[in-house]
C-alpha cells in the first residue's frame, strides 16, 4: 500500500523533520510512526496495569472464607494425588 499524504501541514512537519534529523522523508515518517505507537501501546499498558492494580487491591479486601491452604481445599496431595 502507498501512502500519499495530501496536507500542507504534514507536509511542512516532515521537511522540518527531516532537515533536523538528515533522514528521508520515508524514514521519518517511519520513525515517527513507530514512536507514536509506542506510546499509544504504552498509555494503553498503563491504564491495563492501573486496572490491573485496582482490581487486585479489592480482592484484598474481600474476607477470609475458607483459611485452609489451597491444596487441602482443592483436595490434592504435595504428589498432585486425591487425598
């Protein structure tokens, strides 16, 4: 697929780019692509881990049902056996 860019503003960014940077217009639009989603692909990261975060702290406060270790109520020995 081609891409083809028809704005005067996008235009003028990518020539300031790359007077800046000494690279093709072609690579700086790569390289500010893969750094724009970079960070698009990290907020989302954060908010999951902040979700993530907020959902564990309130399972902690959920009380004690049952304080017996986890292999004594699912019913398997240290050898993975039924007991």
């Amino acid at each position: 697929m081609a891409l083809s860019v028809k704005n005067p503003e996008a235009d003028q960014l990518a020539r300031e780019l790359t007077a800046a940077t000494g690279e093709s217009i072609t690579e700086a639009v790569v390289v500010a692509l893969r750094e724009r989603l970079e960070r698009v692909r990290g907020r989302r990261a954060s908010a999951m881990t902040r979700r993530l975060n907020a959902l564990q702290a309130e399972v902690q406060t959920y009380p004690v049902i049952d304080s017996r270790p986890p292999e004594e109520i699912i019913g398997y020995d240290e050898h993975g056996l039924p007991t």
